[in-house]
C-alpha cells in the first residue's frame, strides 16, 4: 500500500502540464457525471486528496499545519490557552493523504488527527493534575495561517468546487487504479488523455527516454475544451 500510494505522490506532483484533450473526453466527462451518488462521492474525495497532495508539495515537512493549544479549571478559575505538543506538521499531513487505507481529504486528515491528540493531551493533563478528575480541561485546534483552508484552492475542502474535468486530472496523474478500483470501463477513456502504464495503457511520451509530448497544430496552449 505504502510503495503504491508513493509512487502516486511523486506521479501527482510529476502531472504539472496540461493534457491534451482528444475527442473522447466529452464521452469521458458524461460517463463520470452519470455515475450513481456513492461513486461520484468517492471519485469527489479522490480528487480532492490529490488537490491536497500537490497543494503540499514542496513545503518544508517539518512545517507546522496546526496545533491544539489546552487549558484547565481549578478552583473556579481558567488556566491560559497553553500550546500542546506534538504539532500537526506538514509530513503528518501527507502521510494521512498518501498512506491510509480510505480515501482521505484535508480536512479529514486533520479532524482524525486532532481528535487523536485531543483524547490524549486531556487524559496527560488531568493525570497530571493535584487532584485527578476533579478538574475540568479543554482544548482547541488552532490552524497556521499558512495551512487554514481558506488559504487553499476550493476544491481543498468544498465538494461542490470539484467538477468533472477536476476529477479526470486527478485520475490521471495516479500511477495506476486505486486498491479497490471498481470501474475498469473508465480506463480505455482514461489512456487517450494520459493515463499511464500502470492502468494498462500504452506507454505516455513522457514515459519513453528522450521523447516529449506533441500537442497536435489544432490545439492551441492554454485552450480547454
């Protein structure tokens, strides 16, 4: 699992250029948009991990995404909001993306995250307390304002911000289906647009020592179907 979600980071972060768009898009595009709720759900997710993973990429792994800042009641009184360790990091981050078993987005990652370490820094400080169980503690997760999701492109977070094309792209720039890939007639449509070899297509230009991709005359650079 880890070997292959890898080796679908580096063919994200490796999937910078544009696509061309042969005719069998379109048919690509109306197959997708007519797949049954549960399915577009999990292709939507699948495109916004991958939104996640290039929105990551490059970024010092050791950046901090957010962290749980605590406090705790004696006497009657409120301690100050005290930073708690660890802190959610940037290679946490991409760790939940990459190496889960379930198709994880942003937010998800950092909610597991969170509830994890929140569970934890309450039961350290109440154990750590005069008088056990007879303090009240809360925390809070307090995002970097490099990381907060506004700051990232819609489709980091918003389902509805997540089109078709958003999903073709996503698709694509994997090395090979998913664990678990339940939709094998979408891969003939998927080879024409840049699928690679582990989906069982031929070979892309990329994909062959000293060749580069051609992008027919008719088609001019930026343009999108």
């Amino acid at each position: 699992m880890k070997q292959w979600l890898g080796g679908a980071l580096l063919a994200v972060l490796a999937c910078g250029c544009s696509i061309v768009d042969p005719g069998d898009r379109d048919e690509l595009r109306d197959r997708i948009a007519a797949m049954p709720p549960d399915t577009m759900e999990y292709l939507t997710r699948l495109s916004m991990n991958a939104t996640a993973v290039r929105w990551l990429d490059g970024r010092p792994s050791d950046d901090q995404v957010g962290k749980l800042q605590c406090r705790y009641q004696a006497g009657g009184q409120w301690t100050d909001w005290a930073d708690q360790e660890p802190r959610l990091t940037v290679h946490d981050m991409l760790d939940c993306l990459l190496n889960r078993p379930f198709n994880l987005t942003y937010l998800m990652c950092k909610d597991e995250w969170e509830s994890l370490q929140r569970q934890a820094r309450k039961t350290d400080l109440l154990n750590s307390l005069p008088i056990p169980g007879g303090s009240a503690v809360e925390c809070r997760f307090v995002w970097d304002f490099r990381y907060e999701p506004e700051n990232g492109p819609a489709e980091l977070t918003d389902p509805s911000a997540v089109d078709t094309d958003d999903i073709i792209q996503g698709l694509i720039a994997l090395p090979g289906p998913p664990p678990g890939w339940a939709l094998p007639g979408l891969v003939p449509l998927l080879c024409p647009l840049g699928a690679g070899p582990g989906w069982g297509c031929p070979p892309r230009p990329t994909d062959l020592p000293g060749e580069e991709p051609t992008i027919p005359e008719d088609n001019e650079p930026g343009d999108r179907p």
